[in-house]
C-alpha cells in the first residue's frame, strides 16, 4: 500500500508537491508550517502524508485528497477542482455534429463518476434514465483498457477483468492529469457519444467544489426527438 500511495504522490509534479509539503497545519504552532522527514501511505483509501513540523518538530499530517474522521482534527484538506469540456462525438453510428455542441464543467475530482455522468446529462438537457459507461477507446469501446460501466454496479458481471463500476470510481482515480480524453457513452440503445476531456485542475475552496457549468456552447439536440407521425 506504502509504495501505491509513493506512486500517487510522485505523479504529482515537484512544484505541487513542493506547494502541499510547505502548507500543513502544525496544531502546536496555531498556523501553516512545512512538513519534514514525512512518511506517505494510504489511511482510509486516501493517500496521506505524515512527518514533522520544519518548525517545532510536532507531529503533523496532510491529506491529498479529503480527509478522513481521524485526519480532520490535524490537517487541512487539499481540495481539487476538476474542469471538462464535454461535448456530443456522434450517435448511432454518426462520429461528426455538424455543429459543436460543448460543456465546459468544474467539478470536484472527488465525486463519482456515477455523479459526474448526472451532471454530464442534465448539461445537456438529457433524462438520467440509462446506463452507461466510461471508456478510453472511442473506435471501439468494447476493447478499451480503461473502462468503467454502471453494469457492474447494478450487479451484471463485467465483460472484461479491467472495467470496473461507476459508483465507486472516482473522478481523480479515472483521470490523471489535463489532456487525457475519455468516451462517455450514454443509452445502449440510441447510443450518445460524448468525449470528455480533462481540460485543467486546480486547488478549490469548499466552495467551489458544488457542480458548475462554466461555459456552453451550442444547442443540444432533443434526447427524445418526436417521431414523423406525432410532428404531422
């Protein structure tokens, strides 16, 4: 576990890291200090860091990623602001709108995929009536080697070993760093294709962690279009 949460934190770049080991709350000193001669490990399922004051050598903690019950009395939480463009690829076999039709939405990397794809819908006007899935193969999802399906959740076995649930997944644990793309496919049946990219994350007040549409560009199609008869 010691050596999954070292890899976590050395994605980081030196400049972040730099920034999260100079800014720990120190309880005995009342104020922000630098942490020194610090362990890293996993408590809770989040990646957390341990040394001492640079200070007065107390003992101090950090959380990367929220806090757990035990970390939240000693530290201060680095929260994360996600931000997407999310915008529709195709459906049923179309890869190209005519017109782009894009999301760009903040929200926190702390969030379910499952409550990322609600925000994803409702964006666009759509009902949150289907299941979907994530994946990082847009040509032909069924052969990615990162996919993660609300199938799994709702207790249907997997199609392959690696894809894995929605409601559990994490929006920080599918997506690394700015630049990666990822295939949204809502509705088996209609089958609407988005691509999401990671566009930007950056450190966020508690404020700024609540799901915000920051920029929309085009007008999305009816998810429901009316068939020829009921438009005569």
């Amino acid at each position: 576990m010691a050596k999954e949460a070292l890899k976590i934190w050395m994605e980081l770049s030196a400049d972040i890291r730099n920034k999260i080991l100079s800014s720990v709350w120190c309880p005995a000193c009342a104020t922000v200090v630098a942490m020194c001669d610090y362990n890293i490990n996993f408590d809770g399922g989040v990646v957390v860091l341990r040394g001492c004051c640079a200070t007065c050598g107390h003992k101090v903690v950090r959380a990367l990623e929220g806090c757990g019950e035990s970390s939240k009395r000693t530290s201060k939480c680095v929260l994360e602001c996600y931000i997407f463009d999310v915008w529709i690829w195709g459906t049923e076999g179309v890869e190209d709108f005519k017109d782009k039709v894009l999301r760009k939405i903040q929200i926190a990397g702390t969030k379910s995929l499952y409550n990322f794809a609600k925000v994803i819908t409702q964006a666009f006007g759509f009902r949150f009536d289907h299941c979907f899935g994530f994946y990082d193969n847009f040509q032909r999802y069924p052969d990615s080697t990162k996919a993660y399906e609300l199938f799994v959740d709702v207790g249907e076995a997997p199609p392959t070993q690696i894809t894995k649930g929605v409601k559990k997944t994490k929006i920080q644990q599918a997506f690394k760093k700015p630049g990666e793309k990822m295939l949204f496919l809502f509705d088996y049946g209609d089958c609407w294709y988005f691509a999401v990219e990671l566009k930007e994350i950056k450190n966020a007040q508690k404020s700024d962690t609540k799901a915000t549409i920051l920029e929309s560009i085009g007008k999305a199609p009816l998810q429901y279009p009316p068939c020829d008869d009921e438009s005569q």
